[in-house]
C-alpha cells in the first residue's frame, strides 16, 4: 500500500450554505492539481473532473436563481465568483476618483477610457495612469497615446508575444492566463502553434469545452454546427505593443511601476475594511449604491487624514 502526504488541506466545510460548500470544494481541487502524484491516479482524476462539472453546475444555477444581474467571473484559472466587479481609479493622494460598477464577467481593461473620462469630470488632470497587465490591451494604447496620457501597464504574456485585431467579443483574462468567450466560458487549454524566426507568425491558440459550445444560447456566428472543437487564436505580435515592450524597459516605466501597491491597498481597504467584498442586495442598481455610498465613506476618511498631515 502507498501513502501520499498532502499539505494544507482546506478545513472540511460541515455546514449547509452553497457557497461555503462551494468555496471548500474549490480550494479542494486547487490543492490536489498542485500534488500530481494523487491528482493524476485515474479513480482519483475522475472524482476531481466530476467535482469540478458539479461546481460549474451550481454555479449556473445561482446565478439563474439568486440574482438575476451578477454573473460568473474568474480571479485565477481555477478559482471563480459570482456576483459584481467595481473598476475604480484614484490619484496621488489615494482619492477614489471615478468608479464603475459591472457584473462579474466585464473584463477590467474596457473602462479605462470610461474611468478616464470620469476623473476628468471630477477636475482631475490626467497624465499618466499606472494600473496591471488588464488594461495594457490596444484600444487602450491607442486610446491613451491619442490623449497624450502616458500608460504605465506591463502587457500580459499572451499580449507581449501577440496580439488580437478582431472585435468579436473574447477577452483576455490576465489573472488566469486565458481566454474568455462572449458568453463568459473560459478556455480549458492554450497551446503555442509555429516556430520562431519564420515568415509566418507564431500563434497562441485557446481551447474552449465544445460541449458547452453546443448549448449555448449565442453560439450563432461563433460555433459551427457539429464541429468537433472550439478555438480561438491571436497572432504575434503588433507595432503598437512593441512600443510599450520597449517603454518597459526603461527606467521611467519601473520607477513608476512601484507605486502599483498602492492601488493594491486600496483595493484591501475598500473590500477588507469596509465590507465591500460582499454585496449587501441583490441586482446591478444595489450594487451601484453600495459602491457610491462606501467610497464616499473611504474617501471622506482620506480626506481628513490629509487636512491633519
């Protein structure tokens, strides 16, 4: 007989609330796909692929039941939440500036220009927006290069080596390392097609669950009847990104790019702090009071520790 010594387990969840089941199960799975001695014993796999088709399940069925507004997102490729996402800006002095509440699925980087433009509204002269790897995509290049604002975001892996010149909906996920489809499924694969120093460009090609494919209500224009695979590829790389590969590089781009922890501890603030990790109603209009009234409460504690400096 074998024995495998496992680290860390999660505490086993006794109780009878959905999402602390959920959560339980979820951390299950991340802690056993990191032991491949136990993950890859075929009785063993099998177990974790049926947990992981039952977490989906539940998932759905929340979110058709419970709010009719929140939907699924993704903070890594193995963990997902259900519920909203606010996308915030601030200044120097730590000042939520502009802010914009969207379900879970939105991707980040497609409100920069909304939160942009909101700051500019507040009074706020923009000139240079540091944030992550999310909002390096290149409508926001070019959106920042048009208004003269310098961009301080390292491009994703997946961006730096290539990059997408279609509207049609998919969207990368920087926090797990994929693609997400317009229907907010999430690539189970990727795979880099080519070779380097060719003619032809090399390629990162995205693997989607074709069963799921198959049901879904928007699949027209998307997934071809009765294939037998779904993918989605970008090419590398564009002129535009290699302009802010080289802008990474220099001493200006990492000397601002330590600041980054602020925004980080803001973020901890706000949802540690404050209670903004849980949504205290139901529904997008809820959530957009919650926002408004507790970053108002965040930044009017900003503000007082300011006038006392």
């Amino acid at each position: 007989m074998v024995y495998f010594h496992i680290n860390k387990l999660p505490t086993k969840y006794t109780g009878t609330e959905l999402k602390e089941e959920l959560r339980y199960s979820n951390d299950l799975l991340h802690v056993l796909e990191k032991e491949p001695k136990v993950s890859l014993i075929p009785g063993i796999k099998e177990s974790m692929n049926l947990l992981e088709e039952t977490i989906e399940d539940d998932l759905e069925h929340m979110k058709s039941t419970m709010d009719h507004d929140a939907k699924i997102g993704h903070k890594t490729k193995d963990t997902a939440f259900f519920g909203y996402k606010t996308h915030i800006a601030m200044d120097d002095n730590r000042i939520v500036t502009a802010a914009v509440v969207t379900t879970g699925e939105k991707s980040d980087g497609k409100y920069l220009a909304n939160l942009i433009e909101k700051s500019e509204a507040n009074g706020i002269k923009v000139e240079t927006v540091l944030g992550d790897a999310a909002y390096s995509g290149k409508d926001n290049l070019k959106y920042t290069n048009k208004k003269e604002i310098t961009l301080v975001a390292k491009l994703v892996p997946a961006v730096s080596k290539g990059f997408r010149d279609k509207n049609d909906g998919f969207e990368f996920n920087k926090d797990a390392g994929m693609m997400v489809c317009p229907a907010g499924e999430m690539a189970s694969r990727k795979a880099k097609q080519g070779k380097k120093d060719q003619n032809t460009n090399q390629t990162i090609t995205y693997y989607f669950d074709v069963e799921k494919c198959k049901r879904c209500l928007i699949r027209e224009n998307c997934y071809k009847n009765e294939a037998k695979s779904k993918t989605y590829s970008i090419s590398i790389k564009s002129e535009l990104h290699q302009e802010q590969m080289h802008f990474e590089k220099t001493e200006r781009f990492k000397k601002l790019s330590r600041n980054r922890y602020m925004i980080e501890a803001k973020n901890s603030e706000i949802k540690n702090r404050h209670g903004f990790g849980t949504n205290k109603s139901d529904g997008l209009f809820g959530m957009n009071i919650q926002a408004a009234t507790t970053l108002f409460v965040v930044n009017l504690k900003r503000i007082l520790t300011l006038m006392d400096e």
